[in-house]
C-alpha cells in the first residue's frame, strides 16, 4: 500500500524537479544507489521495472525505504498493464510510471488513489490522460520531442504539467532548456546514475551528483 497521497506524490515532484530513474538486480546494490540519492537531497525515485524479478527487488527496496529512509517515495516505471499496476502498489509502490497511455492502467491506480504518469506523445494523448485523471504526464521520449514540444504544448493548455524523461541530462544548459519551456520535473536516468559509477561502487560521487543536480534545477527555475 502506497505510504503518500497522489497529491503529496504530485506535489513532491514539483518541489524537487527530478527524479532519478534506476533498475538493477541485485538488491544491495540497488539500495546504495538509493541511499546515495536520499543523502543527495533526491526524495522520490522511480524504479525502472525492466528486468526479470524486478518486483522482487523493488519490494525490498521499499521496506528498506520506509525503514530507513524518511520521506522517500518510492515508485516503480516502464509499467506497461493495469495487473502489473496493482502488483507493484501491493508493494508500495507511490506512484507508476507508463511508457504508453493505457486506460486500465488508470482504472487501476485511480481506484487506490495512487499518482500515475503516462507516456504521451501528442496532444491528444495528453488531453486524454488528464480526462483519465492524470496529474503530470511523462513525454517520452523527451530527446526526440524537446523543449520546443513542451512550449507547444504549454500554449493552448497552460495547466499541462510536464515530466519529460529521455534526453535528460544534469547539465545547466540542457535543465534550463526544459524548464524555461514550462516542465514541471524532469526524469533521469544513465545521464545521472552512469554506468561508471555502478561498476565502480562509486556512490559518493552520486551524491554529489544528485546534489549538483538538483542545486542546477533550483538555480534554473529562479
């Protein structure tokens, strides 16, 4: 059962502006990646369920959140039926991330009033998630839309609000870029949690990562 409000969930994510996306196997690894973004200043996490067992993981990931962690809320992307939905709110999950617009999906967390942010990619798709209930839509894949897309779209619907993800990277120029087009929170993903720095364990230098980031996000949106 989710620990936050889809409102505090929503509201989380406009205070931070990012979210850091992740997704490995191994649990021990995966929750000092986590910590390391906790003590970076980072208070929600999607977890990027794309690999066998992944729910398994994800389930340990939350308890040790909700132990150790205060004030992390804990979600789960690539989300892709209403049944998987269901499986990863039964764990916790606070918020569910889609890589497509899909109704039941909606049904699904709408029911336990859990925040969900569906993939779009037109302006259709966006009308219709909001008529489904949706808080902040996901664009994806944010690289090949851009923040020209995101100005677009912020024109004729002004209550929009964004999360793009792909095409994120913890740059000054690339974050002002999106949220001076009017992006509610930005995801990110391998621009921020590199490979490098998970086959050197080098999870200091994550948190000053996700540290950096995040004063960047802060700066931009004076």
């Amino acid at each position: 059962m989710a620990q936050f409000t889809r409102i505090e969930v929503a509201a989380a994510m406009k205070e931070t502006g990012m979210i850091p996306l992740f997704f490995h196997n191994d649990i021990e690894l995966s929750k000092k990646v986590l910590k390391a973004c906790y003590d970076g200043g980072a208070r929600l996490m999607e977890f990027t369920a794309r690999g066998d067992f992944a729910h398994e993981v994800f389930g340990e990931l939350t308890k040790y959140a909700i132990a150790e962690l205060p004030g992390m809320i804990m979600g789960v992307g690539s989300v892709t039926d209403g049944a998987a939905a269901s499986l990863y709110m039964a764990l916790g999950a606070n918020f569910i991330v889609t890589p497509v617009l899909r109704e039941d999906i909606a049904i699904a967390c709408n029911r336990k009033k859990v925040l969900w942010s569906p993939g779009c990619g037109t302006l259709t798709e966006i009308a219709r998630a909001e008529e489904l209930g949706c808080e902040i839509v996901k664009l994806f894949p944010g690289d090949i839309y851009g923040p020209q897309f995101v100005k677009g779209i912020k024109g004729p619907q002004p209550w929009t609000s964004i999360m793009p993800t792909g095409g994120v990277s913890p740059t000054e120029e690339n974050l002002k870029g999106w949220f001076d087009a009017g992006v509610t929170c930005v995801g990110m993903g391998s621009k921020l949690i590199s490979k490098d720095i998970i086959a050197n364990k080098d999870y200091s230098k994550l948190e000053q990562d996700v540290k950096a980031a995040l004063a960047i996000v802060k700066s931009v949106r004076k």
